[in-house]
C-alpha cells in the first residue's frame, strides 16, 4: 500500500471516482497546504530580493501583509476561504514565476486585495490606504472596484467596510457577515459606484466569475483554447438557467455527485462562445482547481456533464499535489481515443480519471430513473465508447514506467471501479 498522507481508504475511493465526505475534506485540506506552501514562497522570494524591489512596492506588500495577518488572528475560516479561492491559486503561480522587476511588482501589489477580501470577510474594519497600480481593486471572490487615482481610503464602521477611490470617484460598502463564515459563504454583493460584484450560481455557493483577470488560461498554454469571457459576453439569465437544471439533472441521477461538485467547485468561468457547429469546450488550471473554465453549452445536459469532467481535473490536480501520481522528467507519449494528438503520461491519466468519473456518470443515467430518454439513449451510447477507450488509457498507464509507486496503486484503483462497470454492464445485457 502507499505512504501517501491520506488514509488508503479515501486513497482507493478517490481512484474509483466515487464521491465521499472524506475524499472531499482531505482535497480542500490539500488545496490549502499548497496555498500556504505558494504563500510562503512568495514571502521568502520578497525577503530575499527586497533590495531589488522599489521601496514603495515593499512597504505596500508590507502593508497589505499586516492588514492579511490581522485578519486571520480574527477569523482563520474566513481567510482560509479567500486564500483557496481558485484565482489567488493562478495569482501566487503567476507571481513566483515572474521576473525580477515591474512584471513581479504588479502581481506583487495584487496581495492588497487578497488581504481587503479577506479582512471583508473576518468582518474586520480595515483603515488606511493602498496603493492600486492597475486601477482596479480585485477582491478574490466578491468583485471588482474602479480605482482611477491608484490608491484606495479603507475604513469601517456598523454598516460594513468602505473602500473608496482617494480621488472620491467611485466607492464600494461591503456589508459586515452577520456571522463568522461557513465554508464558501460570502458576504452580500455590496454596492457603490464603479462597484462589480461577482454573481453567484443559483442553489449555493458557486462564484459566476467574470471578472477576475487572473481567472483566463495562460496565453499559448492551451492551442486554440478560447479566452475568458468578459461580463458584457457572460448571458446571466442563460448561465443561471442551465446551471439550475444541469445540478437539478446530476442530483435526479446521482444526488452524491451534485453534492461533490458544489462542494469542489469555487467558481464557474465562462470562456468565449464557440463559433456555430462547435462543440463547447472546457478545460481546468492546475494552478487553480476549483475554477471551471466552460464555454456555455447549449442544453444543461452537457453543462452537466462538463461539471463532471471540470470537477475530476480539480481533484486530481489537488491530490497530485499532496501525493505526486507521475515521475518527473517523463518523455512517452500515447495516443488516446477521446484526443487526436500524443498526450503525455500525466496528461493520459488526467484524461483517463475525467472519463472514467464520465462514464461512471453514464452508467447511472442509463440504468436509473431519473433521467429523459434522450439522455439515456445518449448515455447508452457514450457509456460504450467512453469505457472502451478509457481501459486502453488504463492499459497504457499500467505498462508505463512513470508512474509512483502512489500513482500506480491509483491507476490499479481505476481499473478496479472501471472493471466493476464493465461487469454491470454485462450482467444489464
């Protein structure tokens, strides 16, 4: 069995794709211990270069270090929440891997509304000011303010936190949580000129972010990959809508896997509409799992499914961080049935674990009641294909040589969970 800081049970459940309370608390614990690990590097790299860092970019990273410090001695939950959302994950990724100079200030200066979020939420007054390069104050997970002068007053008071423009052109008031935060809770929208506040999906939790700018692909890491939406191209009424009936679809067939997504996911991001005839894509960051990048498909049947497929990539990409699956330095590459180009190893088994998590769902939707026709006639017809070509993935990832001995363990995992379905099937015949 493997060494990995997990129990073997919620080791082996997480390899058959199967959603458990367990299997989610140990992936938001892993999310977390990555946050703090990509926060004190950020920490140790600004020491360490502080001598080449302009004095004003140091003494507002030190400034806006203490305001996150205080808010956590009054509210750890509350800060936690800030802290994994899934853009500040992409954020600390892209400011580790910046170079010395104004590239890594900007990003550097982004800490300013980490810690305003997060003082918001802990519904500790912050006071003061804070410098706003950009022009923009983000607040990950609550929204964006217009700042035109580059600089933000903050204060406090019974009513909620006020931040305002220092040249008096736009403001926003937050209101105060009436209690200290649960899991992905948020406080009110607030409101105030040149005030955006993210959305939230129908039903719980899940953030519509359109505005974050560190919530796009990488530019050239994804070919052909569409940008993010921005608000004006991000239909609300068309995203709720399909977002309330694909979680009314998942919970009619698997009510265990509706609950997994709403707790996994953060943050929906809607990409650019794929062109006529297109099919939708969707993809995952590494950086941030947690955020699914979707371009809004045209039936909630395939949001749905997309759910699905987002929410596995996040949990593989979190567990790969607390227990690496794959060897570094891998060179093979292998040809998969569901994409037209040599993938990698790490690559096959991410596609491997989403398909399998599908097909799962598949089988379900065929065999249980609580689906239309149309999408049991469709999940028929997927379920085949996607079992097959998902047990040559498995048969691919068993003969290779990168992976751990974890890794190994996960995929044998896999094919267990994959063999129990193929077996359902033949005794559905």
């Amino acid at each position: 069995m493997t060494s990995a800081p997990i129990p073997a049970e919620v080791f082996g459940a997480l390899a058959g794709t199967r959603p458990t309370p367990s299997g989610t608390q140990a992936l938001r614990a892993a999310v977390h211990a990555r946050r703090m690990l990509l926060l004190k590097s950020l920490l140790v790299r600004v020491d360490r270069q502080r001598r080449l860092l302009e004095p004003a970019a140091h003494r507002e990273f030190e400034r806006a270090w203490a305001l996150l410090a205080a808010a956590e001695r009054t509210d750890p939950a509350a800060v936690r929440e800030v802290l994994d959302y899934p853009m500040t994950g992409a954020w600390l990724a892209a400011a580790l891997a910046a170079p010395q100079g104004a590239a890594f200030e900007r990003h550097l200066a982004h800490l300013g509304g980490v810690a305003v979020a997060a003082a918001v939420r802990a519904g500790r007054p912050p006071a003061g000011t804070l410098a706003v390069p950009t022009g923009l104050l983000l607040l990950p997970g609550l929204g964006v303010l217009r700042c035109p002068s580059g600089r933000v007053r903050l204060s406090g008071g019974p009513g909620g936190v006020r931040i305002a423009d220092a040249g008096g052109r736009t403001e926003a008031v937050l209101p105060r949580p009436a209690r200290r935060s649960a899991p992905g809770a948020a406080p009110q929208n607030g409101e105030g000129a040149g005030w955006s506040a993210l959305r939230t999906l129908p039903g719980g939790t899940v953030r519509l972010d359109d505005l974050d700018p560190y919530r796009a692909l990488p530019p050239g890491s994804v070919p052909g990959a569409p940008p993010a939406a921005d608000r004006a191209d991000s239909p609300w009424e068309a995203w709720a809508g399909r977002w309330r009936r694909a979680r009314e679809l998942l919970t009619a067939v698997d009510g265990r896997r509706a609950a997994e997504t709403g707790a996994l996911l953060r943050a929906v991001v809607p990409l650019a509409a794929a062109g006529p005839g297109a099919t939708p894509m969707s993809a995952t960051r590494r950086s941030a799992p947690g955020a699914a990048l979707i371009q809004l498909p045209g039936t909630a049947r395939e949001l749905a499914e997309s759910l699905v497929h987002e929410t596995h990539h996040s949990k593989l990409a979190a567990l790969d961080e607390l227990v690496p699956l794959c060897a570094p330095g891998g060179s093979a590459v292998h040809r998969v049935g569901w994409r037209p180009d040599p993938r990698p190893v790490p690559a096959v088994l991410q596609g491997a674990y989403a398909h399998l998590a599908l097909t799962d769902l598949w089988w379900r939707v065929r065999t249980g009641g609580g689906a239309a026709p149309a999408w049991r006639r469709r999940a028929g017809e997927r379920f085949e294909l996607f079992r097959e070509e998902v047990g040559q993935a498995l048969s691919l990832l068993l003969e290779s040589d990168e992976l751990t001995v974890a890794g190994r363990e996960f995929v044998q995992g896999m094919e267990r969970h994959h063999a129990g379905l193929g077996v359902a099937a033949q005794n559905v015949l």
